[in-house]
C-alpha cells in the first residue's frame, strides 16, 4: 500500500519569508485522490517581492507528483471579480486544507469563497466573457471548414480542440459551473445544458466519444463536423447573452456553418 504524502513536510519544504499560507487543494484535499492523483499545493505570498523567491513548478517527492503555484493578493481579487477564474478556484478553496496559516489568513479566504454568491453583475461578466470567446473561436471553425475541404488533418485538429474544450468552456462560464475539479468537467458542463439536450449528444461526438454499442470510433471529420453544429447550437443556447458588437460576426458564421453543411 503506497505511503500517504507528507502534507506537512512539502509545506515546510515551501514555507519561506513573506508566505502568508499554504494550501493543499485538488483531489487529495476532496478526498478523492487515487495512486496516480499529484498533489497541489498553493503558496499566497504577502506582495509581488515574495512571488521572485518563488519555488513553483512540479517536483517528485518521496514518490509523489507534487505541483507547486505562487498567488499574489491581486490574484486573489480576480478570483472574485473574473468568472472565467471564479468557476474553478472558488470550488477548490471552499476544500483546500491549510498547511500553514499565518494570522489566519487562509481561514478568512475560505470564508470569503463559502460566502460566495454568482450574482447578476458576475452574471453580465460571465456572458460578456461568453459572447467574446464565440468570436474567437470563429477562427477555429474556418479551419474545420477548410479542413474537411482539404482533408488536411493538422487543420482539423486545431478545429476539434477549439469545437470542443472550447465551446464547453464557453457553457461553462456562461452558466455559472463551479467545478469541484478538472476531472468534473466533462459531466458538469453536460448536466448543465441538459444530458439529454442536443448541445450535449453533439459535444459527445465532437470528443470522439461513441455511441452506446456502437463499436466504431468516430472518424476525425465527423468530429469536427459535430464541433461545427455545436458552434451554431451554442450561439442559439447563448441567446440575449451575445453582445449586440458581436452578433454580426456570430451571425454570419452560424450562417456560413448551415450553408456549408447543408
């Protein structure tokens, strides 16, 4: 049986001036960790000096993948302020466990993200965010539609990461998905939108992911024509969220996707 990590000891391995605290976060801080989970740990620092004489990076200690990040207080307010932050660290510090607190610091940050509400200013931010990230993503669907011109794989490819990652992560925000961690991605985003809904059978085939006794995996060109209809699905799911700027460009491309594919 492998050996619990040594919370205590890397925390003390990481302490320096300056270190405010130090959090264990991710999957061995929920609870969920298996044989092959690293172990995060977060150092905030007291000011932008501290952050010079950081130790970030990834290390092997006594057998165990550790990843190691560095947090300055600004940092810390755009966790609170920007969506596309809030959705993933708000989680993770609600579960962090404290290795090092000094003066209570992490005590009062834990406190700050459980009183954490997704209101209507954060509401405008995350569809602000949304409506951008649609533009560019246009990009990725021209290489889609060039690639399944040209048959040319190296295009396709870039379509599928940005037809699928990110248009999820576009949902995502949009909706306001607090994730509990990476790995609750896929399924999160799905039960969002609806497991059931079209937006979510589509972005199963934009992943390659096959259909229940289907045998045959999903060719690479199907893929990215699934990516293609869950940019057109997404901006319909979008609605009123798109910015009046925007729409036009949104707009042409979900045309061009329809006239293309028809």
């Amino acid at each position: 049986m492998e050996a619990r990590p040594d919370f205590q000891g890397m925390a003390q391995r990481f302490d320096s001036k300056g270190v405010s605290a130090i959090a264990l976060v991710g999957s061995h801080a929920r609870g969920d960790a298996g044989p092959y989970s690293d172990v995060d740990i977060i150092r905030f620092v007291s000011n932008a000096g501290s952050r010079y004489n950081s130790v970030d990076g990834t290390y092997i200690l006594d057998s165990h993948l550790v990843v190691v990040k560095t947090v300055l207080p600004k940092e810390i307010d755009d966790w609170f302020a920007k969506p596309q932050l809030a959705i993933a660290v708000i989680p993770g510090l609600r579960s962090a466990i404290p290795l090092v607190d000094r003066h209570g610091f992490l005590t009062a940050l834990q406190e700050r993200a459980r009183l954490f509400v997704w209101d209507e200013a954060m509401q405008q931010r995350a569809s602000a965010w949304a409506s951008k990230q649609m533009v560019g993503w246009i990009e990725e669907v021209h290489k889609g539609l060039e690639g399944l011109n040209q048959n040319d794989i190296g295009r396709l490819l870039n379509a599928r990461f940005g037809l699928s990652w990110g248009l999820s992560r576009v949902m995502q925000v949009q909706r306001g998905v607090l994730l509990s961690g990476d790995n609750a991605f896929f399924d999160a985003v799905a039960a969002s939108v609806g497991d059931a809904s079209v937006w979510t059978q589509l972005r199963r085939t934009v992943f390659g992911i096959q259909a229940e006794g289907k045998e045959r995996p999903v060719p690479l060109g199907d893929q990215v024509i699934a990516g293609l209809r869950l940019y057109v699905e997404t901006a319909a799911l979008l609605g009123d969220a798109i910015s009046a700027h925007d729409q036009p460009l949104i707009d042409s491309t979900v045309a061009l996707i329809n006239s293309v594919l028809s």
